[in-house]
C-alpha cells in the first residue's frame, strides 16, 4: 500500500482529536454513519503500520539517494466535476488520522467525530495581545544609557532595561521600571525566554573607567573624561564586557530582534537544512479521493540539491476538491514575530495555492491563510506578509477572529484547492496530477530593514595598532590602551562580533563624552580618524533616531561636535535650539567603512 505521509511517529500523542478538516469545502459527506462501519475497520495497535512504524523516538524521513522520485499512484476514478460519488478510502481516513493524533481510543473518536459533524464551529482561540515592539536599553544605568531610558519614556515607547543592580536601577529609573536583572559578562543571567518580546536594543554597556586616586561624590572627574586623570579600569576587564559581554548579549537577543537574512523554518539553503514533519491532509477527512504526499528529491532542487516535492492527484468526486500537506504541531511554537512574513522558493506549475498558518494547537481551528500564484516552469521567490493573512474557517473568513500572532506559530499547511474562500473558486485549479517543489520556507524582514541593535562603541578603536600614527596627538583611551586592558582593542573586537551576527545593526562612535547639553551643530565621519567631545545627551538622540533609519542600517560612525573641546557648550533654557533631523546625518554615510581597512597590513593582536 503507498505511503501518505514522508515521516514516522515515535510516539503515540495523547490526543484524541480526529482530522476534520473543512477548510476548502462546504459540503460535507452525511452519508457516513457509525452503525455502517464493519467492525474490522476500526483501528488496532497493528493496523497502522504501512503509514508508519513505531520507534523508539520521531525521526524524520530520510529521502532516498537516487535522484528518482517513486512515481504517483496511478488514479483509477474519472477526473471530471462530474465524476459522481466513488469509494471512500476509509483506511487512508484512519492513517491520517493516526499521523496527526496518534492511536486513537475508539469510543471517543467516534464521539468527538459526530459532535463535529452536528456542530461544525471552529475550536475557541483565547485572544492575545497584538506584539508591540519593545526596545531593551542595556545599561540603563550609566550616563548614555541613563537618557536613552527617559527620552523613550518620553516618547510613549515601551522600554525595558538590562541592569546588574535592581536597587541602583528602580533609585535612578523610578520604581515602575521593568527591567531584566542580569550580568552580560556571566551568560547564565541572560536567559533568552527573559528576552521575548524585545524587538530593538540599544546597548550603552560599557567597561567602566575612573581616576586611580578616586572620584568626588558627584563623579566630577567621571564627568570630566579621562583626559584630566589617570585612569584606571574599575571592576570586570574589557574582554570580559566589550567582547565576552557582547558575545553574551547577542546569543541572548539573537532571536528575539531577528537576523537579516531571515530564519530558515523549512528546507535547504546553502550549508543549512531544516526538515519538518509533514503529513498529507487531503479531501479524504471528508469523503474525498484526491491524494497528495511530500518526498524529498535528493538533487531536484535549483542549484542540483535536495528539495521538498509537494505532489498528488485532485479529484471532485464525493464532493471533493483539495489536498495539502501540514506540519504535525511544532514541539515548541515558533516565535517568528521578529519578521515580517515568510518566505518561499519554489518552481511554479501555473497553479495558485495556498499557505495556512495555525497559531492554536487545536486541530479544527482557524487557520490564517494566503493564496499565492506560480509561474509554470520558474524557480520564485514568494513573500507572504503576515499582515495580508486571512483567519479561515472551512473556506469561510472569521470577522472575529483574533488578530495573527507570530509568536505562537503551531503549524504550516500547503494547499492546493478548488476552492478559495467566501464561496469564490481558484481560477487556476484543474483536476489531475500536480506537483510543486519547495526548496524552503524561512522568514523575511520588509524591505526598508531599519537597525535592530544600536551600539555605543567609541572613536579610536581602530587606532591603537594603526600604522605610522603619531600616538602622542591621540586621545589618552588611544594612547593608554594596552595599559587599559586593550579597552580599545577589545571594543573592536565587539563590534565585530555585531557586524557578524547578522542582526541589522548601527555602530555610533561618540568622541570624549561631555555632560554638556545637547543641541550644537555635528560632523559625522567614517575611518575612524576625527577627535573632539560630543554630549551624552546628544549621543542617546542620535541611537533612538538610528532604531528608525533605514540609512543608519548596518553603518559604523563617528560622531563629533563642532563645539572645540576647549570651548563650554550651552543652551538657553528659553530659547533651545530646534530639534535635528538626523536622517540627513544618516544619509551621507556609507556601507562598509569601519576603519579597519588600514589594519589589514598590520592587525592587531591581543
């Protein structure tokens, strides 16, 4: 007998929901009755074993290692809207059944399966919040992290903060403050379920330096920069804060605020592949006879790799009409809402389909649902947003449902349908063989993609071991580096862990940070060359601004006042200068620059 499926279960689920699904037809089989079924038909430990075999845990398929596909089971019914009323497979019924729910207890089967027959309502989904994005400010006790927290705030912005010390936090923030207690340098304080719900980082974590011989009360020398001291490193080393720190902090955020090329849900891509658990969900849950599977074609895939293979035969008879393929709920619901949609490549037949995204576990749920059209013959790329999906219940749209959450993605279902939704018809849809190769599913960001992670880093990282560079015209962190713990060096070294990752991301290198107001006029620079002084104020506008410019995306800077060190900054309280468009400072900068370029004939080693 053939296989419906491309997985075996390892064991049996506790679920003893039975497959109704009616989500492409209307019409329903009321015809079935329970005193009509011969008594042999009902399931045994043994009967399922052609579907798939028990073991000792889940395994995926394993696609065989030539590059021919088993061929489809030849269709003996006619293939014809007209085609009437032929055999219904119930033991396929019974194998799609047992895929999705494990061994079945009879007497509930057959009770929960006249239930839905009399009462075909869709399963209640509790209502969840739509996800705002939250911006997580590390460092939200130190001078720049300090104001980055109160203009937010300020703003109406929903912000939590990263601190090691809760008390100093609530004292300096307010007691309303939500905040993660953790240490960036100890990886074990930064547990990831901590950060869920963060969309946006701003990162003001920085070594902290200070006089040797001690500071006034109100941190005057701090204040004043290290120029006017001698400094010395205070508490955990630069490698411990600006690389294993950084390190620590991006494993922690990774997830939650998204890469740039996307998360890969399903398939093969370049040194990745993700497989899924697959089974067919066809026509049959309700009378039907079409029939689909999933295989993997070892070398059918664009560039002669592997690829997905979505494939079957559609039939009308018994009121039929649809097949598909849907993912057996994910162990663990997949949090996708660092996205914006997903995205599919595949070869087009000319046939328009259908992608169904389940947030409930439920099994007879709605299911939010987009149609996408092919080309015949052409390797595509498809993005689904999640803002254009539609909740769905049995081919009819749910005005009530609640709105899409991305955090809480239970499963996946391709679709092929005579039926679209609200009683219209795919104007594409044909009976007979089909076949569609998916080569992957994974996520996309929408295109302008602004920064995720903003980093505070400083001028000179790039200096200490540059070349011919006169050390005695260079600032005192330049000049005092190795003396410091290589702060500079590790600084770097930081960075590059940022521009690594993947995670769209800006770079802001302030100049000697000065408590002086902000407002004066600015020079942005790229190569990691100019030296001066910048407020902290001004440095906490210009990271809350970057979080919405696509043209401060995956760009490294520095940033100066024109003010002269030696000269004081101020502003009249009565009369403040007007508020900077500082897109027009993002728009002179370029891609690639860090600095580093003058290094690559002599880099620096720690």
């Amino acid at each position: 007998m053939d296989c419906y499926c491309c997985y075996t279960q390892a064991r049996p689920s506790s679920s003893t929901t039975p497959i109704l699904n009616f989500q492409s037809v209307s019409a329903v089989n009321r015809n079935f009755s329970v005193k009509n079924l011969h008594p042999r038909v009902l399931p045994s430990p043994g009967s399922c074993r052609q579907f798939g075999r028990l073991s000792d845990q889940f395994r995926p398929f394993i696609y065989q290692r030539n590059s021919e596909l088993p061929s489809l089971r030849t269709y003996r019914g006619r293939i014809s809207s007209e085609a009437g009323r032929q055999g219904w497979d119930f033991g396929r019924f019974l194998k799609t059944f047992y895929f999705f729910n494990g061994p079945p207890s009879p007497a509930k089967f057959f009770e929960f399966l006249i239930e839905k027959l009399s009462n075909p309502s869709p399963s209640k989904t509790e209502n969840r919040m739509d996800p705002s994005g939250v911006i997580l400010v590390a460092g939200a006790t130190g001078g720049v992290g300090r104001r980055v927290y109160d203009i937010l705030r300020s703003k109406g912005y929903t912000v939590k903060v990263l601190v090691r010390n809760e008390d100093k936090a609530r004292r300096m923030l307010g007691p309303d403050v939500d905040m993660i207690v953790g240490d960036i340098t100890k990886a074990s304080t930064l547990v990831r379920e901590y950060f869920k719900g963060v969309r946006k980082v701003i990162n003001a974590v920085s070594v902290i330096v200070g006089p040797k011989e001690g500071d006034t009360p109100d941190r005057a020398k701090y204040s004043q920069g290290i120029k006017f001291f001698e400094p010395e490193i205070k508490g955990a080393s630069p490698e411990m804060v600006e690389y294993i720190g950084m390190k620590n902090l991006i494993n922690a955020v990774k997830e939650s605020v998204g890469i740039h090329r996307g998360k890969l849900v399903f398939g093969f891509e370049e040194n990745l592949t993700r497989e899924l658990a697959w089974g067919a969900l066809d026509d049959v849950v309700m009378g039907g006879v079409s029939e689909s599977s999933f295989v993997i074609d070892p070398t059918g895939g664009e560039k002669g790799g592997p690829t997905g293979v979505f494939r079957g035969v559609v039939s009308t008879a018994n009121n039929g009409g649809f097949t598909s393929i849907r993912t057996k709920n994910f162990p663990v619901p997949e949090d996708l809402s660092a996205y914006d949609g997903l995205e599919l490549r595949l070869k087009g037949d000319g046939r328009r389909y259908k992608l169904i995204v389940r947030t409930s576990r439920d099994w007879d749920t709605v299911g939010y649902t987009l149609s996408f059209d092919t080309i015949e013959g052409q390797w595509q790329s498809i993005q689904l947003p999640f803002s254009s999906l539609r909740p769905v219940f049995r081919a009819r749209t749910v005005s009530d449902a609640p709105p899409f959450d991305a955090r809480q993605i239970a499963s996946l279902q391709l679709m092929f349908s005579k039926f679209e939704y609200d009683g219209k018809l795919n104007p594409t849809f044909k009976e007979g063989p089909f076949q569609l190769p998916v080569s992957s599913i994974k996520t996309f960001m929408k295109e302008p993609v602004t920064p995720r992670f903003v980093h505070v880093s400083s001028a000179g990282v790039t200096r200490p071991e540059r070349p011919g560079l006169d050390l005695s015209k260079q600032p005192p962190a330049v000049r005092l580096n190795k003396e410091l713990g290589f702060i500079l060096t590790f600084k770097l070294k930081g960075e590059d862990l940022i521009r690594e990752s993947g995670i769209p991301h800006t770079i802001v290198r302030p100049c000697a940070l000065t408590e002086e107001p902000a407002g004066a006029d600015l020079i942005f620079d790229q190569g990691d060359n100019i030296t001066g002084k910048i407020s902290r104020e001004e440095i906490a506008r210009i990271c809350i601004a970057a979080l919405e410019s696509p043209y401060a995306c995956d760009k490294t800077f520095e940033v100066k006042s024109v003010i002269p060190f030696s000269e004081p900054y101020t502003v009249d309280p009565a009369n403040p200068p007007p508020e900077k468009d500082y897109n027009q400072y993002f728009k002179s900068l370029k891609d690639g620059i860090t600095g580093k370029e003058s290094l690559e004939k002599s880099p620096a080693a720690v």
